[in-house]
C-alpha cells in the first residue's frame, strides 16, 4: 500500500522524467537511422570527378585527370622478383633480385625458361647461358 500511495504522489506532483537521461547510454540505432552515416562521408574519386563537372575546365589547368607530376629525385626500389619485398640481393648467376635466403634457394632451384620468364617481366632479358 505504501507502494502505491508513493505513485500517486509522484503522479500528483506532476513529475515527468525526460525520456532519454544524459548518462544513458544511447544505441547505436537510435543515434543513425538506418542508411545514415556513422561519422564523415568519403568520396571515391569517381564521385568527385562527377562531381566537379570537369569538361568545363581548361586543358592547362591541372586537377585529378590530367595531374602530371616530374620524375622522382629518388631511385626506383629494386624489389624481389619472386616475393615482391624490397630485395637487397642479386643472384649473380640468374640476375634475378631475392629478400632473403629461402628466395634465393628457390631461385637456385628454378629451371632456366622460368628465370627467362622473370627477368623477361622485368623488361631485363638476358640469355644465360
């Protein structure tokens, strides 16, 4: 009875709790509706190219489908033709590039045709002999 006699006292007083208390926890739901993004957009670069509406700009203008940019100041990272991690070795034999010891066992064991196919993707044809 003391239950109840409390209720109405609550109800008489005309005390409404707000329906979302600030040290709750909100769900995920509530805070983005279905379809609406969580935190910042990003644009795939077709999208910005659509975008831009870039027809209408001049051809010597730079922007993302005619960027040029000058031949790097650094050298060209030799990297390993069979991995593809850098490689700081050469075969001296093959004149194929290898990382580390077990590439370079795997080239020692590799039969002449397919050293030819490598260094052929490497624009480095050599006849070995």
């Amino acid at each position: 009875m003391k239950g109840s006699a409390m209720e109405a006292e609550i109800v008489e007083a005309d005390i409404l709790l707000p329906s979302l208390l600030p040290f709750k926890r909100t769900q995920m739901s509530e805070k983005y509706p279905k379809g609406h993004a969580r935190g910042r957009h990003w644009k795939h670069l077709k999208q910005i190219l659509q975008a831009e509406n870039y027809q209408n700009f001049p051809a010597d203008e730079p922007n993302y489908i005619n960027i040029e940019s000058p031949p790097s100041m650094y050298p060209a990272k030799k990297l390993c033709d069979i991995t593809g991690f850098e490689a700081r070795y050469t075969d001296p034999r093959t004149n194929l590039r290898y990382a580390n010891i077990e590439v370079f066992k795997r080239i020692r064991s590799l039969p002449n045709e397919y050293v030819q196919r490598y260094l052929a993707l490497r624009n480095a044809a050599v006849v070995l002999k």
